[in-house]
C-alpha cells in the first residue's frame, strides 16, 4: 500500500504532514489525467496521475500561483 501522508519542504522551513488518504483528487483531463491535484489543509497537492501510489508535490497557495503563472507563460515549455 503507498505511503498517504506527504511531507515537503516549503519556503520559510515549514513541513507540513498532509494526510492524504481521504483527498478527492482532480484530473487535468477526462478519465486519468497525467497531472492530478487535490486541496487539502489550505495547501495543493499535485501528483503524477498515471502513477497515484508515489509522491505527491505540496504547494502553498502563493507558490500554485506562481506555478500556473509560469505555466501559463510558458516557463517551463521545452522547446
């Protein structure tokens, strides 16, 4: 069974413990998404929805912003 609970360093050495058993997940498309996330404690949750049973990235609502900023403007495109 994969480890539910999730701890990430935040900026400013906060690391919160989020259980995330019981997290109602969201997929960026129909069906299983490639990106899930879930809201959980006031903070994000962002996993690899192909492969749920890993980690989980755990944001601040002041860095989701920034991230779906940059993505948005493409900082993180490849080409």
């Amino acid at each position: 069974m994969a480890d539910s609970t999730t701890e990430q360093a935040l900026a400013g050495g906060k690391k919160p413990q989020l259980d995330l058993s019981d997290a109602q997940w969201q997929s960026s498309s129909q069906g299983s998404g490639d990106v899930q996330i879930a809201f959980v404690e006031g903070y994000i949750a962002m996993r690899d929805g192909r492969h749920p049973e890993g980690p989980a990235l755990i944001f601040t609502p002041a860095e989701w912003r920034a991230f779906v900023l940059g993505a948005r403007d493409g900082e993180f495109d490849l080409t």
